[in-house]
C-alpha cells in the first residue's frame, strides 16, 4: 500500500509524535 504524503501533513504527525513522546535533540 502506498500512502502519498504532504510535507504539512507529515510535519503535523512528527509534532503530534513528539509531543507524547519527546525526542532527542540533534
């Protein structure tokens, strides 16, 4: 299954992934 996408949408998921569980600083 291939799911296209969009910068914004995968922008909103890494924030929402962060905010339960925090990530280590580069």
């Amino acid at each position: 299954m291939k799911v296209k996408m969009h910068r914004s949408d995968f922008a909103k998921l890494i924030g929402k992934i962060q905010s339960v569980v925090p990530t280590k600083p580069t």
